[in-house]
C-alpha cells in the first residue's frame, strides 16, 4: 500500500500517519479505521491508505458506507454512550469497547483527552491481535495527540475534504 500525502504536516503529524498505515497495513482483518476527536470530529483515517488498495466498495460489499467517515460517527457515538453508562454504573473510564457482529467487528480504544481510536474489522479477523495492536497505536500516539496536533490534523481533514469535492466537481 502506498502512504497517504503527508507534504506540509508537523513531524508529529507524520508520525501519526505512518503509525496508522502500519496498523492496517500489519494487521489482518482491518477494513477501516478512524481516529476521532473528543467532540467527534474525524482527525484521521484510513480511507487513503486503502483506496489506493482497493478499487471499489469494501470487501464483500459491507462497512460503514466504505467511509472512515461513517465509522467516526459511529465511534463517537458508541464513544458517548459507553462513556454515559460508565458514569451511571460509576466505574471509571472506559478503556476499550469490543462489539462483535455476525459480519464484522467494531472496536473503540480510548487515546487521550476523550479522543478515540475506532476499527472496523472483518468477520473473520482475530479480535485479540486486533486490540493489541490497537493498544500500540494508542501507547505511541497517545502522548503526541496534543491540541495542536488534533487542531492541524482537523485542517488537514478540512483540506483534503475541499480537494476530494473539487475534483469531483470538475469536468474530466
């Protein structure tokens, strides 16, 4: 798979980047991933990492609309609610939230300052090797998702959006 643009972003930026790629790169079973901010905005996906390896819908036609946009919604929603029962039931923080379907599978991981890591899993993918991974990501890119960084990652999303609805408005 080919790396998504990074031309113009912070190290950290980067860095995040390539810690994604290599996490659905390295991991079976990965369809989509999304890493969403606390008030549910996407900061990162891998929508460009698996375009290019894909030509066409998702793997047997399923997911959330094939857009790591999609899961991000899903995620922050999913993320609100655990949240909402874990001060009801006074437990603490939510770690982690696993939701096994017939079809596939959705995992959410905290990061930090209520921003999320959300996967998208195949049916058939290993749910352990999943979170484990998923539990690297967020040890790497916990410390380094800052508010400037969430803030630059947002602009970079906007930009991109902008360009994405430009080339499908021009006339080939």
């Amino acid at each position: 798979m080919t790396a998504p643009s990074t031309f113009g972003l912070s190290s950290e930026a980067r860095n995040l980047h390539w810690l994604l790629t290599n996490l659905v790169e390295e991991v079976p079973g990965i369809l989509s991933v999304a890493v969403v901010s606390s008030d549910g905005l996407l900061l990162l996906s891998s929508d460009e990492t698996l375009a290019r390896a894909r030509s066409g819908p998702s793997p047997q036609g399923r997911g959330p609309r094939g857009s790591s946009a999609d899961l991000a919604t899903v995620v922050s929603g999913i993320g609100s609610l655990t949240v909402g029962a874990s001060k009801l039931m006074d437990y603490g923080p939510v770690k982690h939230t696993m939701v096994a379907m017939d079809e596939g599978s959705l995992f959410v991981m905290s990061i930090s300052d209520g921003s999320l890591l959300g996967v998208h899993g195949s049916a058939d993918c290993d749910m352990s090797v999943v979170a484990y991974h998923m539990a690297l990501f967020v040890g790497r890119a916990g410390h380094v998702l800052t508010p400037e960084l969430r803030s630059e990652l947002r602009r970079n999303q906007e930009t991109a959006k902008g360009a994405e609805h430009e080339s499908a408005g021009s006339p080939r």
